[in-house]
C-alpha cells in the first residue's frame, strides 16, 4: 500500500469511529434534546448523516406514524410515508417488530414484489436507496435503529465487515441504555382501569393462571378472563403478558413480593392488593 493509501485509509478509520466516552453519553440520563444532540454526534462520528431511530409498543393505533421517532431522513419523504400511508406496507417496520436481524436495504429491495416494491421505489425516488435496519428491543418496546448510505459510502461487498457497520452494532446497548430514560414518559398508557381489573392485573404479574387468581379473588374463572380481556384492551396490549408488562412499565401496578409456589391461594389476603401505583404497606 503506497502513502497516500495508507494515509487515506487511517483518516477513513479515524472518521468512521466512535470513542467509548462519546458513546457513554448515550447512555446518560440527560434531557431529551441533549441526548438527541449526543445522538447525532455519534452517528455523524460514524458517517451516518441520515438516520431514524423508533422504539415504542409492539402495536398502537396512533394516527401520526412517526410520533416518537428521531429522524434526519428528507422531510419529502417523511411527508410522502404519512400522506399515503406507507406504514401499512412498510417492510422495514414489519421485519424489524419480528426478527432480530438486520436487514439491508439494497438486497431486500432486489427481491422485492408487489406492495413491498412499490414501497422500495417510493424510498429510492426520495434518495433512500441503499442502507440498513438493525431491529431494537427493550422489554414489551419494538424498534430500529436506521441508517442511510451515502452514494460510494458503503459498497455492497463490504456489507458488515465495514468498520462504520461494525461500530454501529456497538452504538446499540449505549442507545438502548439511553432511549428506555424517555420512553415511560413518552408512551401514553390509560389509567381507567378498574379495581377489580386492578386486582387481576395484579395476580396475574404475580403469576397466577385465571383459575389460582378466581380462587384468590374468590369469583369464577370466567369472570377473571373477563376483567384480564378488559385490561388488555384498554392497555392496547396483544395478550396477557405484554399487558402485565405495559402495566408494570407505566407503574399501574407493583410487582408483588415472591410468593411461595406450595401456599395454598385462599390463604392470600386480596385487600393488601395495590391498586394504586404506590408500593404495598
């Protein structure tokens, strides 16, 4: 390799790296505009200029697709995505909420058919041709962490093995680290519930099936399964964990003391439940 290679070389590196205090402060619980400023500079730090970065309930109904999202992409295109409501094709948000892999813009779009590959055509026309998805996760949260190339940035040879791609896997316990200080506060969680909806929220974080929890709560099987179904609805959640996880993570409930697995149910005083979000007595 002659001199100015090698010199060309260590600038790129030099470039496309990111120190550890720089990435700690990601992890810091700082503001939010301050930590989108931290957040900016890292990826720049890497050569990513154009970036998106969501993380929030597996599945919501909000009518604004990127509320909650932290983006530089081109605002034609972020208006292009929510006119014509892009979101219910997305390929991206699909494997992203049900894999861990990443995915890589370029060979996705290549084998791309129908619905998907009109999507892929509308993102190349905004200048989002080549990039790459890295999905994220945080308890019942789901995510990515996106990055666009910029043209000759990154060849499709290089793929992972690039240093900017392999730094940027690094980028993501510090984000994630970092995201979960804003998340609570950000995620609109209903507080309509109903004590005995309450109740069974309760002992079912504790664990308990709907049968343990009838016998605790004495009343029938079927009612339990009905208030947990109300619950679930009201806390946007899928099924019976994930609303126990949203409930906890919005501080609805208190996760109970562990409790021996040989006590008999009947012997569990109902009214010590905490129904409120204080801690028990």
């Amino acid at each position: 390799m002659d001199k100015h290679n090698a010199s060309a070389s260590i600038h790129t590196q030099a470039k496309g790296s990111a120190p550890l205090a720089t990435l700690m402060s990601l992890a810091k619980h700082t503001n939010r505009c301050d930590w989108q400023r931290s957040l900016k500079k890292v990826l720049r730090q890497l050569g990513f200029d154009r970036y998106l970065i969501s993380l929030g309930p597996a599945h919501h109904n909000d009518e604004n697709p990127l509320k909650g999202v932290i983006t530089s992409f081109p605002k034609p295109w972020l208006e292009h995505y929510c006119n014509y409501g892009l979101v219910e094709i997305d390929p991206i948000l699909r494997h992203c909420r049900h894999e861990l892999i990443p995915i890589f813009w370029a060979a996705e779009s290549r084998g791309a058919r129908g619905r998907s590959r009109h999507f892929w055509e509308q993102r190349e026309k905004h200048g989002l041709r080549s990039g790459l998805s890295i999905p994220l996760r945080y308890e019942i949260f789901r995510g990515t962490l996106s990055v666009a190339f910029d043209n000759g940035q990154i060849t499709e040879q290089e793929d992972i093995s690039n240093t900017r791609i392999s730094q940027l896997f690094m980028v993501v316990p510090y984000l994630l680290a970092g995201m979960r200080h804003h998340l609570h506060t950000a995620m609109p969680v209903r507080h309509d519930l109903t004590p005995k909806e309450m109740e069974c929220m309760y002992w079912a974080c504790a664990g308990k099936t709907s049968w343990e929890i009838s016998h605790i709560l004495t009343c029938s099987e079927r009612t339990i399964d009905f208030h947990l179904l109300n619950a679930r609805h009201k806390l946007g959640s899928v099924n019976r964990q994930q609303a126990v996880g949203t409930a906890t993570a919005s501080g609805l409930i208190t996760p109970p003391s562990v409790v021996p697995c040989n006590s008999h149910p009947a012997l569990y005083d109902s009214s010590r439940v905490d129904c409120s979000s204080k801690k028990q007595n």
